[in-house]
C-alpha cells in the first residue's frame, strides 16, 4: 500500500479546524458553566478562558494565508 504524502496547506487547513473546534468547546464550557474534573482534579472556569484564547490563535495561525 502506498503512503500518501500531505502538503503544508492540507495539513494547515486540518490543524486549524481542530484547533477552532477546540476554542469553541473551551467557551462553550467557560460560558455555560460546564465541570470539567480529571481523577479528583476540578479543572478552574479561568483556565478554559485562557485555552480558549491561545487555541484561536493557534487555529487563526494555520488558518490565515502566507
């Protein structure tokens, strides 16, 4: 079977969605109130607002033309 090769665009393109679903889900959870717990860890509100603010631009980095 043959490896498929993915170029710079294509793999910006993915790595931009992924990245705005992820600020999306990140405000969702800021703005309704959502718990977040891992093991006995409480996750805080503040931390998804900050996630959700560096995941933008991570996803407005991949996305934008150069």
């Amino acid at each position: 079977m043959k490896a498929m090769a993915m170029d710079k665009k294509t793999f910006s393109t993915i790595a931009g969605v992924v990245f705005a679903v992820i600020a999306v889900l990140h405000l969702l959870r800021a703005i309704l109130g959502w718990q977040a717990v891992i093991g006995s860890f409480e996750v805080p509100m503040w931390l998804s607002w900050v996630a959700a603010v560096v995941a933008a631009y991570l996803a407005y980095s991949a996305l934008r033309p150069v």
